[in-house]
C-alpha cells in the first residue's frame, strides 16, 4: 500500500528500491589524488515499481503523484511503513492492452521518492 497526501491506494508494488543521496558542501580532488568532501546531509530516496491494480486507482495514484510540491508519502520500509515529505519524480509506464470497452490498461508506473528533510533531521 502507498500513501499520498493521506490518500491510501490499495496498488500492487512489483520492486521497492530504497537508498540514500548525498549533498555534498564540497568534493575535490586535491593535487595529491586524495579526495576531500563534506557531506552536507543524506536523504532517503525510494524507487518503486506498480503493477497489478484497477485502472481507476492507477489513474488516481499517477494524477497524485504528478501534483507536484512537496508530498507526504506512505511507503514499506523493512517491516514498517515509513512516512516522510517528498519530492516524486513520475518515471515510464506502459500501456499494456485496450479492453473490448475502450479502457486503455496502464501498468508498471516508476515512481522516485525522494525525502525533502535530511535523515540527520530523524527523516
């Protein structure tokens, strides 16, 4: 299950991904080789694939995601779910089949999550 805003989508998650990106104050390479940095902060970042749900919730999850804006998502994480303010970036789908009656059948919808507070802020 995913949260968005609140809102729980009752979608199929066929690969969850999750890590971490760092922002760096500095990172140079000095005249010897060595490398100097100084991590800014590190957020957690989540890739997650869709599959297997009713169009209509498919719909309303890609419009939800797209909105743009900080959102407050609702993910797995281990054996919990975790909950952080994010940036959600829409990767590809695929239009897998049209059904006799019209309805376009959309599947395997990408999202990337990316937390907007650093995980040295308990995020």
């Amino acid at each position: 299950m995913i949260q968005i805003d609140g809102v729980a989508y009752d979608v199929g998650i066929t690969d969850l991904q999750r890590g971490e990106n760092r922002e760096y104050k500095y990172d140079l390479v000095a005249e010897d080789g060595t490398r100097r940095f100084e991590t800014r902060a590190r957020y957690r970042t989540y890739d997650v694939t869709l599959g297997s749900l009713r169009q209509s919730e498919y719909d309303a999850l890609r419009r939800a995601a797209a909105a743009g804006g900080v959102l407050r998502v609702t993910l797995p994480d281990g054996q919990e779910e975790v909950t952080l303010e994010a940036q959600v970036e829409l990767g590809a789908d695929a239009l897998g089949f049209i059904e006799a009656d019209g309805t376009n059948r959309w599947d395997g919808l990408t999202l990337t999550v990316t937390g907007v507070r650093p995980l040295e802020d308990g995020q």
